[in-house]
C-alpha cells in the first residue's frame, strides 16, 4: 500500500493526518504541491491536506481516524 499527503508549506492539518499515520504505524511520503505541481493536475484538491491512497485521491481535510483506518485496512 501506498500513501501519499499532499501538503503546502505550514499546512496545520497536514500535521494532524501525519501524527494519526504516524499512530497507526503506516508509511507515507509527504509531497508539497507548491514544489510538485503535477500532483494538483493529477488530484485537483481545493483543501490540504489531500491523502492519497495506492494513487486514489482518498481525503482532502482531515479524515475521521475511523474512516482513515478504514480505507487503511
């Protein structure tokens, strides 16, 4: 599985989904969009952070920890 967030520089939330990674013990990269601007044309979101699973735009915001884990699982 893999997970990607996608960020922008002093992105709040986008700390909040790494620390409920970071509980569950799942692996992710985290990629700025401002540096990476192919990722906005490949997942167009409007909110950070975008979470992106097994390249599936999954979330944009913060998730519910359930839901995360849910698609996690």
């Amino acid at each position: 599985m893999k997970v990607e967030i996608l960020t922008t520089p002093g992105c709040s939330n986008c700390s909040v989904v790494e620390r409920m990674l970071d509980d569950m013990k799942i692996p992710y990269n985290v990629i700025d969009v401002t540096e990476k601007p192919e990722y906005l044309e490949k997942y167009p979101i409007y909110t950070a952070p975008g979470i992106v699973i097994d390249d599936k735009l999954e979330f944009t915001g913060v998730p519910k920890k359930q839901e995360l884990e849910r698609k996690l699982s």
